[in-house]
C-alpha cells in the first residue's frame, strides 16, 4: 500500500472494508503507486530528454522544450531602485510599482492596479490591445505620481512565445481566449512601445520580458541568493533553473549561466511515459481541449487532479464498490469534482464521518465510503507530488553533474495552489527529493508573488548586469586610452 495515511486511518481502514472489498479497492490504487525505482526512471528520462531539449539540432523534437529566457544571472543582493511590472495573461491585467531596497534586502510592491480587458478586446486589433495597456500604464504613473520618471518595467506575459532576447519575445499563438489580429509573430516588447510612443505623454526604461515561473525563481532569489531553480504546481506545471551556458547550444557564448525554461508540462507527449498512465489519465487526455499535449502536466497539476478522482470515483460506483451502486447527475458530470475538493477531503475528515462534498455531488454515503474517497484523494494526490518530486530531482542531479560538484546546495522557489493550498503535497515531495537526489541539499522557498515582484526583479539584475558591463567597457577604454598616450577628464575617471 503506498499511502500516505496515519496509523489511526488505516485500522479505521482495514475494519470498514475488509477481505475482498479491500482487495479489489486497492487494485484500482495500485495503479498510481510508483514505485523508488519507477521514479528514477521517470527522472532519468526527463534528464535525457533536457538533454535533447538543450542540443541545437533536437530541440525541434525534444517534448520538454528547454527554452532559454536570457535571464544570465540571479540576485546577488546590490540590486535596488524603482521599477514597473506589467502582468498580462487573462482576462484582467495588473501593473505595479515595486522598490527594491538594497538596505533591508527586501522587494517591496508599493502599490498595484488591476484593469479589465473588455471580452470584445479580446479579439479585436493588436493596436485597440496595447493602445489599452499603455492608457493603464499612463493612469497608474499619474495615480503614484510617477509621469516624469522613466523607470525600466518587467513583463510577465503569460502566451507561448520565442524568446529572442531579454527584451524581445515573438508571440507564437493566443490561448485563454484572446485572438487579437496583428500580434502573432510579432514582436509584443515592440508593439507595447509602439502603443506607448503613439501616446507620447510618458516612456519607459529598459523592458524586460518574463516567464512567471522565471519570476518566482527571482522573486525568491532576493530573500535567498543561492536560489537558482523555480517550480510552480498549480492549476498547470512549469520549472526553470541557471543551467550553463556551455550545455545552451542554441544560444552562441560558452561562459556563465542562463536561466532555462523546461516546459516540462510537455514530458512524455513523445509517449515515453505511457507505461505510468492510467486508463484514467488517457480519459482525461482525451477529453481535454488538448490532446496528446502536456501529457506530464495532466498527470500531476491542478486543472486535471480533480478531474482524475471524479472519474475514479465513477469506475469504483459502477463496479458497486463505492455509495453501493447509486451514481448521480453531478458525478456523472465532467469537472464537477473540483482539485480543491481533495485537500478539504485529505484535511478535514470529521470524527463523525461527515463529508460536506460528498453531500454536495448528491450522492449517498457512509462511514466507510467516505474513507474509501480519502484513500482515492490521497493516491492521487500522492502521486502527483511523487511525479513532481522525480523530475524535479532530475534538474537537480542535472545541475550538480554539469557544476562538477560532489554535493549541490540550492534553494527552489515555487509557487502554485496546489504546493500551497494541499495539506500533504509540499512535505511529500521534499521526502521524495531527498530520496530521488540524496547528493543534493534542497531547500524550498515559497514565493511572494512571481509574476510582480519577480518580473521587477529580472529587471533589476538585467540592469545590474548592464551597468557592470558599462562600467567594465568603460574601464577598458581607460587602459587602452592610457596605453595609446590619451589622458581622460576627471569626470570620464571618476565613472570608471
């Protein structure tokens, strides 16, 4: 039995279903039982799959795409200033002005807005699109008196895109419902200049675009400087990590480090992880609105877990294992099992017995049905943070192997309901790790709001690395000036 039950719960367990009604249970929960060795596997096939994913001439058909993010260092503590974060991937969009302050080592969000965008806008013109964010931004300077500042922004922008450059990322596609014209293949850093030049009442610095997992990495990073890898679990799945730039063969430059972005929500949509799927995750596939797309992410994230129990906890009803028999309207109905029913499931199990969610799928139950419904919680939910733990140790023994270091000590900053909100998944998972990596010493961290302060953040260490490299050129002017009999100005010295 691979669950994570209390001592108390699994007596209680074994005298309301005994002999061959917990047999049969249990088969059905096997199925999501992986096993140490499983786990390695899966872990060292998504190491082999970075691999592929990081080559020049596989990226192409790697399923984890390894994007690079052009994001070259993490917080080293010196950053400080002002800066804007332009937070777009939904129905509404936020701006925010954040202080990062070197003296207390702390990124602080000064004041945010959170404005609309009109469901017509949503597929309207790329012009109507950016024209309304830039009047956002105009109204936010104004409302913080910030007009006459021109301060650099981070913009986290939440479609799938090539990155080009830090400040250059074409859109590939709309999802979540937007379908503006004139924006796909288009540069979006260039058409939100365009919109706010086509205003001319204000400017902006340096613009640097941000992945949200990228930003809880770096929001993170300020608090803890050895933090180098970020993770989200929530309603989807996503982590990135500083890789070398040695193993980065699509981006030219040997030296240093550049953030990668896995989308190893991808993982296993070439099948490599088809021996782990149950005949409840390819029903889940293929009722998504993608199928065959994101297979690793349909298996541990929150948009799909719940969906997974549901469809459990039918197969059990049918086959008169469960609510002896009686189905409803509401369990036959697809998503009606929402994710955040399993942590209210796994929490809060009365001393009586009484579960309010079972209630609410009108279904009727007993005592020994609604530990039945705990224990499809817990393996699906088990699962999950197991899944998430193996590929998550696969980037760090990925990273500890290409440092050339006996041992790796850093820190992960995650985000994300589902670690958040689950009462068991965050110490599962960290169990898990320790297991998977047992050369590595991980230290989680939790965010404070990745996709704001973090996208703020990127910004500040682009320029943090943009004035080193000024300072650095200027210096070298300096010596070669010196060298050829030129002498400079006290000014040009006292900015070397």
């Amino acid at each position: 039995m691979c669950l994570r039950l209390n001592e108390g719960l699994s007596v209680i367990f074994i005298v309301c279903v005994e002999g061959h009604l917990k047999t049969i249970v249990q088969a059905y929960l096997d199925l999501f039982c992986l096993s140490q060795e499983k786990l390695r596997q899966v872990s060292g096939q998504l190491k082999k799959d970075m691999v592929r994913g990081l080559g020049k001439h596989t990226h192409h058909k790697a399923p984890v795409k390894m994007l690079p993010s052009f994001v070259r260092a993490t917080p080293d503590g010196t950053e400080k200033g002002d800066f804007l974060a332009l937070d777009l991937g939904g129905t509404n969009f936020r701006v925010l002005h954040v202080r990062v302050v070197e003296d207390l080592q702390k990124v602080l969000k000064m004041d945010s807005q959170i404005c609309a965008i009109p469901k017509e806008m949503m597929l309207g013109t790329g012009q109507q699109l950016f024209d309304h964010i830039a009047k956002c931004l105009s109204d936010f300077l104004v409302s913080q008196d910030l007009k006459g500042q021109t301060l650099p922004l981070g913009f986290t922008f939440s479609f799938p895109c090539e990155q080009k450059e830090i400040d250059k990322s074409i859109l590939i596609r709309w999802t979540k419902g937007f379908n503006c014209s004139g924006v796909e293949g288009e540069d979006v850093v260039k058409l939100l200049k365009e919109a706010i030049h086509r205003r001319g009442d204000f400017d902006i610095g340096s613009v640097a675009m941000v992945n949200d997992t990228v930003g809880t990495m770096m929001s993170c990073g300020y608090r803890d400087q050895s933090c180098e890898i970020g993770m989200i679990i929530g309603t989807g799945t996503n982590a990135c990590y500083m890789e070398e730039m040695k193993n980065v063969k699509r981006v030219e430059g040997e030296d240093g480090r550049m953030c990668i972005n896995t989308e190893w929500g991808g993982f296993g949509d070439d099948g490599s992880l088809r021996g782990i799927q149950t005949e409840f995750d390819l029903e889940v596939d293929k009722t998504s609105i993608n199928p065959g797309v994101h297979t690793f992410e349909k298996m541990i994230s929150g948009m799909y877990l719940g969906e997974i129990v549901r469809l459990l906890l039918l197969k059990l009803t049918e086959d008169k294992l469960l609510f002896e028999g009686q189905t409803s309207e509401t369990l036959r109905t697809p998503e009606s099992f929402l994710t955040k029913f399993i942590s209210e499931v796994e929490d809060e199990l009365s001393e009586e017995g009484k579960q309010p969610i079972l209630s609410q799928l009108n279904l009727k139950w007993n005592e020994v049905d609604a530990h039945v419904v705990r224990l499809v919680c817990d393996t699906v939910s088990s699962r999950s943070a197991r899944l998430c733990a193996a590929a998550l140790a696969a980037i760090a023994n990925h990273m500890r192997v290409s440092r050339k270091l006996d041992r790796l000590k850093t820190t992960v900053g995650v985000d994300g309901t589902v670690y958040r909100k689950h009462p068991n998944f965050s110490e599962e998972l960290q169990e898990t790790v320790r297991l998977l990596a047992p050369k590595c010493d991980i230290t989680f961290l939790v965010s404070e709001d990745g996709s704001g302060k973090g996208a703020a953040m990127v910004t500040a260490v682009a320029q943090r690395l943009s004035d080193g490299y000024c300072h650095l050129t200027l210096h070298h002017h300096f010596i070669l000036n010196s060298l050829m009999g030129y002498t400079f100005s006290y000014f040009d010295c006292y900015y070397i």
